[in-house]
C-alpha cells in the first residue's frame, strides 16, 4: 500500500484547474495506485488526484465499499436531469466535516478507462453525486461552496464514524 499525503482545504491547489490526460505514462498508472491505495487507507468512496496534489483529470469513484473502484480519466459531465436529490456529503479534504449538497440525480458521462478507451454512461443517485464532487474538484470547486447554508456540521463532536468521506 502507498499512501500519499491528502491536500486540506486552505491549500492552494485545490482551487485549481486541473489538465486533460493526454497519455497515461507509468507515473500516471502509479499515481491511480496510490489514488486507490489513499482512498481506502482514509475510507473514502471517491477521490480526485488534485487531492494528492497532482493537477490532471483523474479521479476514482467507489459507490460500493468492496468493489475495485472506477477510474474515469478527463472525466466530463455531458447532461444532467432536471431531478435532483439533497444528500450529506464529505471530503477527505474537508476533514471531519459533514454538509447536505443539491446534485442531479442522474447524469450522463463522458470519460476514458484505465486503458484510455472512450466511454459514455448513465450514472444515478450515489454513484451520480461522486462523479459530481470529484468533477468539481478537477475545476478547483469544493463541496463547501455549494452546502445548503447552515447543514454543515462537525462531525468529530457526534463520533460518528460510518460515515463516508469523497
Ligand atoms: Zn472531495
């Protein structure tokens, strides 16, 4: 297992913009590793690779707790329904924070897989709003900047330690 450092909110890089995936090198291939070795040591269900502090369009989504992540490269958002669903959200760069976030509750994606093949696919419910926060973190957006004011709570002072964290 390697583990890299996970950004926190105050860090700079999170607020920027990361850059398509042009070829997937070995130093890329190991990064995913480390993405997914990363997300499970902290227990997450998703993870972008800003958030390890790498600016390229990378980011891995785990609905289900034992299955192998997803990896979406230069992931995009094509369509989203006019439907949408308030759920709590967390971030591994948000430590110890909980907050409810509006998202479409279906989305329609574009992306490469870990072989850089293009696919397109529907997504909905949990798997739609990972794929929704870890998108926004390639464009340097926090789950924060769009809580519902005053949902957002400290999750530390209730020790709730089920919940999980993107
Ligand atoms: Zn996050």
């Amino acid at each position: 297992m390697s583990e890299r450092t996970v950004r926190q909110t105050g860090d700079e890089i999170l607020r920027k913009q990361s850059k398509d995936v042009l070829e997937l090198t070995d130093r890329l291939k190991e990064l995913i590793s480390d993405m997914k070795d990363t997300m499970k040591i902290h227990g997450g269900c998703g993870l972008a690779a800003v958030q390890v502090g790498v600016l390229k369009k990378i980011i891995i989504c785990a609905p289900e707790e034992d299955k192998e992540p997803v990896v979406l490269i230069n992931p995009e958002i094509v369509s989203v329904s006019d439907e949408t669903e308030e759920d709590s959200e967390g971030c591994l760069s948000v430590d110890g924070y909980r907050g409810k976030v509006i998202r479409p509750k279906n989305i329609v994606v574009k992306a490469k897989d870990e072989n850089m093949n293009d696919m397109e696919f529907d997504a909905e419910g949990f798997f739609a709003r990972i794929i929704c926060h870890e998108v926004d973190h390639l464009n340097g957006v926090l789950y924060t900047d769009k809580v519902v004011p005053g949902t957002l709570e400290d999750i530390n002072k209730e020790n709730d330690e089920t919940e999980e964290e993107t």
